[in-house]
C-alpha cells in the first residue's frame, strides 16, 4: 500500500510554534508530526510514502536523510509551485499505485487505516473520504450522503442560515484509485480535491464513498489547536478513539427524549429540541461516551413519512444539536412495523424484525460497528420498550419523564434510574 502526505503549507499561523521549520515538521509533544504521519503508517503496512512538498522543502529532505531507518520507501517530490491539493496529485499521478492514501501534513490522527481501506474495497468505490462529526458543523464544509452511505453533494462554507443538514465533516483522509482521477487531470490549477475534483467526479457520476467514524482526526494548523490535540494525546484521549479500544456508549432514544413527542413525527417541522438537550449531549461528547441513537420510526412501514423525509428530520435534529456544539456519534433507526392494515403502507416494511426495540438488533448492530462495551454503557428513553431493550441487552437504564415518561404500560422492564430529562439523565451518568 501507497501513501501520499501533502505537505506543502506554509503554516504561516503556526509561525510563532515553528521558528524556521516547515508545518510538516511542527513539535508534537516531542515528535515532528510527519515523523508521527510516517510511523503509523509503516506500523500498518504501508511500504511506500511519497511526501509532497513546495515550502522549505530542503528543510524536509534533510528531514528525511536525517531518518533513513523508517523501513519503507519514502520519497519527497517538490512541486515547484502551489498547485493546491488535488493539483499536486494530479502531476505525479503517473508515478502513483493503483490505489493510494492521501494524507494532510497539518493533521494529527489515530486512525485504522487497513479498516478504511478495506471498506473502500469492498464497496467498489472510486473514492473514500473520512468523514465524522464536529462541535462546529455550521462553519464546515459538509457532505451529503445517501441512505447506502454514497457521498451526493458538498455543501461549502458558510451555509443558508435555513439549511439543514447532517453533521458529515471531510477530515481530509482519502483513498483513491489511479484511474478514477485520470479524467480530472484538466481541472485548472491551484485545485483543491474538495472545493473541485470531489464536486466534479460526483458530476460526472464517479462513486465517492463516506466512511464514517469517530477515531481521532484533527487539523493542528493553529496555536489553540495544537496544544489542544497534544493535550488529548497526553491524557489518553486520542488513544481511547482508537476502534480497536473497547467503547463506552449512551443510547438514546429520539422522540420524547431529544425531541418534543408529537404522536408520530413525519416531518421536519415538527421536531424541536426539548430543553437542555444539545447541551447534555455536549457533555457527553466531552466525557467521551459515544452518543447513539436507537429509534423505532414505524411511519416509515406505514408510509407516512419517506426516507427523504427521515434525512430532512435528521439534517434539523443535528443542525440544532449542532449549533450547540454538540453532535451525535452514530443513528440506527428500524424502518418497519409488524401489522398490516394502513392505508399507503410500505408492504416491505410491514414484517416482524430484530432490530425494533425492544428488539436487540440495532444495539447489536452498534456494537459491531462501534465497538461499544455495553458493560460501561447506558439507555436513556421515555418507554417501557427502551427499558425493556436495556434490560435484554444488559444496558444500564434511565427513564425520563419526558415524552410518554414510563407511562406506555407496554412492558414491566423497571429502569435502574428515574430522570426529569435528558439533562438529569446526564448528571446520573457522568456521577457514576
Ligand atoms: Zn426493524
């Protein structure tokens, strides 16, 4: 396996941190962060790296000279001028493998690279990007996926103050093959692969995949920044992102937990947050639980709300969780719904299944994906169904008076825990 490192900034920001050195080769906690980039790549396989430079690129050659024990090929290329990250690409495409990682030389990660490839392959894509939620979603560059997890659009910077969308960040980690970019070679230069070649592959019908997770990525390119991801490796934080490190998670239920119940909710308009909810979710996402959330959303069986209305109710419910600089980590919802008899049901749809609570499936389902370690984990939800999903998976349970508060009589699972709100519910769990 290839791997390409751009490492062409300037890093005029982190100027006071550098002195005379090149970005590429910033301080981190003792180690430059290409030497870091480099090592973790060979400790996974990679045998080649090519690094991309055109700032102080002499100040990087010696770099490498001075560590010709790393045990893999490296070779740094001078683009002689900016040509923008897909440009640089672009002109030594001819010299790459067939398929190749792309890295950013300004960004410190922990991240299962053989996994992501592996994904890339198996879903026959001409493009993977790491993406994962931020605490800062309305001044990012998002991405649109579909159901089947394809990437469909780019939404620039700064967005409509009415739009909604998912909290999908392109953390500028790619694995690309060779012959999907050849046809974008034109673009003119500086081009940039998501400002550009991105938009244009998805145009011309190129398959771009989003590869979703929650393992540590972070853009180091100021002084705050900095200190804080060498913060994060100090106290373990980055290491216990890893997918590998067993995960403690907090299950949530959606409506009558997150969001006002409204009996059914089909569409966007209807969902609001109940009151303190972003903020207990952004001190879960402080605490590091993975904040997952677990919904039986049957109008989909009965046909009185779309796919394409689910994403639309989606998009608001992380837009406003959003704007509080909170994010969820992961949304399993079960489509169907046991009896028949609805006018415009969805026949599909209408089957016994796993995964509707308090069917195990989705929380199974979470824990393969996710990793979740359901002995340190919990459920919080406003129905006898979410305590009764706790009690067979052996989640911790809280019942919040919210919503239907308990008050369902569908089953006689009792909660571990009783809570005004989500709010309360956090307060329980971060006590333990
Ligand atoms: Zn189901």
């Amino acid at each position: 396996m290839q791997a390409l490192i751009l490492a062409g900034g300037q890093g005029t920001r982190l100027r006071a941190r550098l002195g005379d050195l090149p970005k590429p080769l910033v301080d981190v906690d003792g180690v430059p962060l290409l030497q870091r980039q480099i090592e973790a790549l060979r400790d996974q396989g990679v045998t080649d790296v090519v690094v991309l430079v055109n700032y102080k690129a002499e100040a990087i050659r010696e770099f490498a000279r001075a560590h010709d024990d790393f045990g893999l090929r490296l070779r740094i290329i001078d683009d002689g001028e900016p040509l923008g990250t897909s440009g640089a690409v672009m002109a030594i495409l001819d010299q790459l493998q067939e398929r190749f990682l792309v890295l950013y030389g300004d960004t410190l990660m922990d991240v299962d690279f053989g996994r992501l490839v592996a994904a890339h392959v198996a879903h026959g894509a001409d493009g993977t990007l790491f993406l994962h939620p931020n605490d800062h979603p309305h001044d990012s560059d998002l991405v649109e996926l579909n159901e089947q997890g394809w990437i469909t659009a780019f939404h620039k910077y700064p967005h409509a103050p009415d739009a909604l969308h998912r909290n999908m960040v392109n953390a500028a980690l790619y694995v690309l093959e060779r012959t999907a970019l050849e046809a974008f070679r034109g673009l003119p230069t500086p081009s940039d692969f998501a400002k550009q070649t991105f938009p244009a592959m998805i145009k011309a019908g190129r398959r771009l995949f989003g590869y979703v997770s929650f393992e540590y990525i972070k853009d180091i390119g100021t002084p705050a920044r900095l200190d804080k991801a060498v913060g994060h490796l100090r106290s373990g934080r980055v290491a216990r992102a890893r997918l590998s490190s067993p995960q403690k998670a907090v299950f949530l239920d959606r409506d009558g937990t997150l969001n006002a119940e409204v009996n059914f909710l089909r569409h966007h308009d209807q969902l609001e947050l109940l009151p303190g909810v972003a903020a207990a979710i952004k001190r879960l996402n402080d605490a590091e639980y993975r904040c997952v959330v677990v919904t039986n959303q049957p109008v989909l069986a009965r046909g009185e709300a779309t796919m394409t209305d689910m994403a639309r109710i989606h998009a608001k419910l992380d837009t406003l969780l959003g704007q509080e600089g909170a994010f969820l980590d992961a949304l399993y919802l079960c489509p169907h719904h046991p009896h028949s008899g609805y006018p415009g049901e969805v026949a599909a749809l209408k089957r016994e299944c796993d995964c509707r609570k308090p069917g195990t499936g989705m929380i199974e389902q979470a824990v393969r994906e996710l990793n979740i370690d359901l002995s340190q984990s919990w459920m919080v939800g406003d129905t006898t169904s979410d305590l009764e999903v706790a009690r067979r998976a052996g989640l911790r349970s809280i019942l919040v008076r919210t919503g239907f508060g308990g008050g369902d009589g569908k089953y006689p699972a009792m909660p571990l825990f009783i809570a005004a709100g989500l709010p309360e519910a956090v307060d329980i769990i971060l006590r333990h």
